[in-house]
C-alpha cells in the first residue's frame, strides 16, 4: 500500500514538516521523504514543461509514485472525444518518469452519464498499455444503488482499468466554519461508497474534515479492507485530503500504519521522514 496527499507543496508543511529553510519550488524532495506517492493533481490544470518533470525525478527516489490526473482539456472540455493527440503529448511529457508513474487518472466530470459508457468503453481499451490507468467518475448512477454502477466496474476489469474510490463522508460530519471548509462543502461530491477494486491499483482518496481525530475514525472502516487488498496482492494508493491540507501527511501515515497492523503481508514501507528544527504538534 503506498499513501501520500493531493499535492506536495503546501507551504503550511514548512517548519512543520520540511526544515524551514525549505524553498519554493523544492518542497517535494522534502515530501517524499513523508510519503510514498502523491495525487499529482497540478497536471490537471496545465502540462509541465519538460525542465519541471526532470526536476521532479530527481526530487524522488525510485520508490516513489506519481499518480497524476491528465489535463481537464482531455476529460472535461473534450470529455475524452478527439483527443487521441493531446494525451499523446501528455504522456510524452511524463513518461520519463517511469516506474516513478503510479496509474494515471482519468478524472470525468459528473455530467459524464451512463450513456456515455460506451464511450468510455471504447476509449479505454485504446488507452497505451505501457502505462497503468485508473477512471474516477461522480454521476450519481455509478455509485451504490444506481442502475450502472455494476456495468462501470464490469468495463474497468475487463480492460484492466482502476476506479477510484472518493469517500468524503467525514467532510461532511462538522459543520463548515472557515471559507476553505464552506468551499469543500460546495465542490466535494456526496456519493454512497462501495470499496471495489477493478484492478491491482485501486486509488481511495478520502476527503476529511478539521478534526483529525474525527477523520481517523472515520477512516477506520476502510482499514481492513485495504489490509484485505494488500494480503491478496494488491498495491491500492490512499490519498488523504482536508480542506486545508494542513496535517494530511500525518494522516496518511496514520492510515498506514493502522493497515499495517492489519495486514499480515508487508506493506510497501515508508520512508523515513525528515523532520523540521522544531517539529510542531502534528495536529495542532
């Protein structure tokens, strides 16, 4: 199991985290020394430059994983519809990478409906094989009681694709108080969880709220069954998202080392973390 957040240059980790000498621009070295993967979702809004991706390998070791969404371009604006060339320049641009490239995620928009399956279908069997992929969909009809929940998991296993779990029901267990906390409200999807894995990568991304503590509960009824996927053989990839971001190492640690004492196959261990001159209360 690998662990990490939705980004790795959140400044609140400077003098918390990272040492607080820790520049803008090089905060990554520092995070995957936390971390064994990130949620990369920086490519979601705008490709890097070739110089950024060469720079982002050698901030890393070799155990550690990318797990980047392709450009909204690509699944929001085209909705993957004659885009064959710009995913081809994407994953150019990111393939240097290599095993550093954890599945990359084709995150759809929830206008992206049922009758767009075969769509979907066709486009994913024609996605490179060099590559592992993972789809996140949020039309409600995909979710726990809808009619094509069954048929979406049936056309990512049989093309090998991941499906990407978001489980933000601890979000939404405080009242929202701070304007990032109203924002996450509005934007996050409240949608009934099923924890299913389609291939051998699932990516569980849970969203929490300003409590740790509450989180971690929260948190606990995925533990077995991540354990479960670990033991059978599977690698999932578990995110931890607040809306501040400001403790979401610690969390994901914490989510890691609770499998980890469920798990009767070893992990994919964590680094060692380097540490701040003066480590802050993680969860203050």
């Amino acid at each position: 199991m690998r662990v990490g957040c939705a980004m790795w240059a959140n400044r609140g980790w400077v003098g918390r985290y990272f040492p607080s000498g820790t520049k803008p621009g090089s905060e990554l070295s520092p995070y995957s020394t936390w971390c064994s993967a990130v949620e990369g979702n920086t490519t979601f809004y705008a490709s890097p430059p070739a110089d950024t991706v060469a720079h982002w390998s050698a901030q890393t070791s070799e155990d550690f994983r990318f797990c980047f969404k392709v450009p909204r371009e690509i699944t929001h604006d085209r909705r993957l519809r004659n885009c064959a060339e710009l995913l081809d320049r994407f994953l150019d641009l990111i393939a240097p990478l290599g095993d550093r490239l954890g599945p990359i995620q084709l995150q759809l928009p929830a206008s992206f409906e049922p009758a767009d399956l075969p769509f979907l279908e066709a486009s994913i069997r024609s996605l490179s094989t060099q590559f592992s992929w993972a789809v996140e969909v949020r039309h409600p009809e995909f979710f726990v009681g809808g009619k094509s929940e069954g048929s979406l998991d049936d056309v990512l296993r049989s093309a090998g694709i991941n499906r990407v779990i978001l489980d933000s029901r601890a979000l939404f267990t405080a009242v929202p108080n701070t304007p990032l906390e109203h924002e996450a409200w509005e934007r996050k999807p409240r949608l009934p969880v099923r924890p299913v894995a389609t291939s051998s990568q699932p990516i569980v991304r849970l969203i929490g709220q300003r409590n740790p503590d509450t989180n971690l509960s929260e948190w606990n009824q995925w533990y077995p069954k991540l354990a479960q996927w670990a033991d059978e053989g599977l690698t999932p990839h578990v995110f931890t998202h607040t809306p501040d971001n400001l403790v979401a190492p610690s969390l994901a640690r914490s989510v890691w080392l609770a499998v980890e004492q469920l798990a009767k196959q070893p992990l994919v261990a964590l680094p060692e973390p380097i540490q701040a001159e003066r480590q802050l209360d993680l969860f203050d």
